[in-house]
C-alpha cells in the first residue's frame, strides 16, 4: 500500500490551532514558540516535519490541510 504522509514546514506557521482542531492526535501547539509541532514527525530537512499517517486519519488532515491559512500543511497520498 502506498505511504501517506503530512508534510509541515513549520518555519512558517503562525500558531493558528487550526491543525489542532482538525486532528488532535496528530497537531499540538507548542507552547515555547506558538508554532503547531506535528506529533511524532521527523524533521527531514531544516524547518520541513515528515510523519506517516494511516489512511483513517486523512480525511481530518484533508480539512488541516484545506484550512491552514499559511499553506504549509501538504497531504501525499
Ligand atoms: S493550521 Fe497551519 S498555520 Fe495554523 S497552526 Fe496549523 S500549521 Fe500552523
């Protein structure tokens, strides 16, 4: 089966809670810097968080990604 991954260049985010609110167990606000950490992702380049998902998960970070207003949140599916 295919891989689906969330992408998050977090560099830009601006600490909205929109991800949050989309999928809980997937997006936290970090409350150092305000910035959405994506739980339990690796960082693969500087400022670039990559986490596998499941498929039962897509549809609630379909609507993170939809709604983030920087557009840093990309679904590969
Ligand atoms: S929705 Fe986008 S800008 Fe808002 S907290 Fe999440 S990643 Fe950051």
């Amino acid at each position: 089966m295919t891989k689906i991954t969330l992408v998050h260049h977090r560099d830009k985010c601006i600490g909205c809670n929109v991800c949050f609110e989309a999928s809980p167990s997937n997006w936290k606000i970090n409350e150092e810097d305000g910035k959405a950490d994506l739980i339990e992702s690796k960082e693969t380049k500087e400022g670039i968080f990559v986490k596998e998902i499941s498929h039962l998960e897509v549809e609630e970070n379909k609507i993170a990604e939809d709604n983030c207003p920087m557009g840093i949140i990309k679904l590969n599916k």
